[in-house]
C-alpha cells in the first residue's frame, strides 16, 4: 500500500507502479500533473498523451465508473494511425490517479474543478469529446461552460440528467449496492456491463489500481453523486448546462448500445434537443453493452475519425 498523506482525517493513497506493470495491451506511457483541491491540497492525475506523425485534432476520451483509462485501449491506436493526438485522464479516484480515502472526498462539483484544471493545464483547445457514462456528465458540463475549448461531442451512453420525479430503481439500486455491498469488484462489475466476456487477465486490470478497499471511495462515491431529484443543486446546473448546449451549434454524434439499460433511449434527449446533432449520421452499436469500448472499441475509433473527417471546416 501507498498512502501519500493525511488531512483532516483523509487518507490520500497512491497505486504502486507495480500494479500496471503487464496489462494486456495496454503499453502506454504514462504522463502525470498534479490539481489542487481546496482541502486536499496537490492531487496527482494520471493521463495519457498519444500521439503519432502530423497531428491533425486532439481527441479526449473520458472514462465514467468503475473504469479507467484502461477502457480506451482498443480505440487508442486506431485514432493513433489516423494522425490524432489523444489525451486519456484518470479521473481522481481511478486508475494511477491520487485516490482520497473517504467518499465524502467526491463531489460532482469537485470532480468538475479537477477535470477543469487539467484541461487548462494542458491548455487544450480544438478538443474533440468522447464521453460514456460519468464522462459525459463531466464533460458536457465543461463543454457547456467553455465551448469555445471544443470542435465537436460524441456522446456515448451517457447523459446530463436533471433529477426525476422518481427515482428510477436500477438509480437507486446501484447507490445502494456502492454504498453497502461489503464486496465491490470492479473487474466484474464492468464485465458484467460487457456483452462479450472479459479475459481473466482483462478483469485483473480493471483491479489493478484498486488493491484493497481503501482505494475504492471514489468508485463508492460516484452513484451517489448522481443529480436524482429535481431540485439538487447539480440537476439545476445540469438543466443550465442544457440550455447553453441548446445555444451553440457544436456538431455531436450519437454513439449508443443497444444492450444498455443505463441510458437506453438517452440518444433521443440529444438529436431532439442540441442543433449540432441535426442531421448527424447518429447509430446504434449492435450487440453491445453499457462499456460499449470493450464491445466495439475499433468501430467506435472508425466512427470518431469519420465524424471528424465530415466536420472539419
């Protein structure tokens, strides 16, 4: 184990190196900065930075939970070979990111700030979003708040939810069982919101960065930052963020699965509602689950360089 510091009675753990040594196919170089938090002070965030010969767009790819950066790896050099540069964060709490220990540590507000600081940081412009699952609730955001940053979104299985009436079950169910179930194993989790089945050793390196429990706050956090009722503070924010989307005419594509039932019909809130999705060549994936890059990740690179290609002024 590797715990970095202490404050205010957080632990602040670190994933040893050794951890990611010999994941399958997953033989980037890691690159890190560090975001400061009001209370925590420094956080160290891990991300990719790939890139090969002329660079043509930027494309950032945001992971959701339980995942990590390890999801992308199949899309990575399918975008590499089409001359795109790709930036590939570990949220804070993931991957070879600064984990704090308490789930309290988590806000959504707090995540957006991170997220925030490492896009300015690295001073990203022209940036090309694919977002799936908590990527788009923190992406859109940011999108919405400095759309001059972004050329284009793709959305996959994802979402900007601005509470319900009542909370749907499977919401509520899956809060509970991040926050109660005794037993909370990342790898089976994502492999079962795969239609194809994960490798042993695929499952071991969603683990990876987790090697006990105390690693585990900010996966346990997540569900439960999740805006359900209507007048949460960050529904109100979500529905802003609607709104200034609804404004501009960023071109955004529609990737969603078939075999999802986290954000099955989500697609339809976004061609409905956003002018740069009209008359965007919008598709279903077939035969794929909720992690939809573990399922069709070359398809989706090929569907992202394409979407690309057709806007690009």
């Amino acid at each position: 184990m590797t715990k970095i510091r202490e404050i205010d009675g957080t632990n602040i753990w670190r994933t040893p190196e050794t951890r990611f040594e010999g994941l399958p196919d997953y033989r980037f170089t890691p690159n890190y900065l560090d975001v400061q938090d009001q209370r925590l002070g420094p956080l160290r965030m891990h991300y990719l930075d790939e890139v090969e010969g002329d660079v043509g767009e930027t494309i950032l790819l945001l992971h959701g939970e339980p995942s990590w950066s390890y999801l992308y790896r199949s899309m990575i050099p399918n975008l590499l070979a089409a001359d795109y540069r790709v930036i590939v964060p570990d949220l804070i709490g993931f991957g070879r990111s600064d984990k704090p220990g308490r789930p309290s540590d988590y806000t959504y507000a707090g995540h957006l700030d991170w997220l925030t600081q490492f896009i300015d940081q690295l001073g990203l412009k022209n940036i090309t979003l694919f977002c799936q699952d908590w990527g788009g609730l923190l992406g859109l955001r940011i999108a919405a708040a400095q759309p001059d940053r972004f050329a284009r979104l793709i959305v996959a299985n994802s979402g900007l939810p601005e509470g319900w009436d009542k909370t749907p079950f499977a919401v509520t169910a899956w809060q509970a069982f991040a926050r109660y179930s005794p037993w909370f194993p990342i790898g089976s989790i994502v492999n079962s919101m795969t239609s194809r089945t994960l490798d042993p050793a695929e499952k071991a390196a969603y683990d990876a960065p987790f090697p006990d429990r105390r690693y585990k706050a900010g996966t346990r956090a997540f569900p439960r930052l999740i805006p359900t009722r209507r007048n949460d503070p960050q529904s109100v924010a979500n529905r802003a963020a609607w709104a200034r989307l609804e404004q501009v005419d960023l071109p955004l594509l529609t990737l969603f699965s078939d075999k999802d039932v986290a954000f099955k019909g989500g697609e339809a809130d976004f061609q409905r509602r956003l002018p740069g999705a009209q008359g965007q060549p919008h598709k279903i994936i077939e035969n794929a689950g909720h992690f939809l890059q573990e399922d069709a990740g070359p398809m989706l690179a090929a569907e992202t360089a394409a979407f690309i290609s057709r806007t690009t002024a």
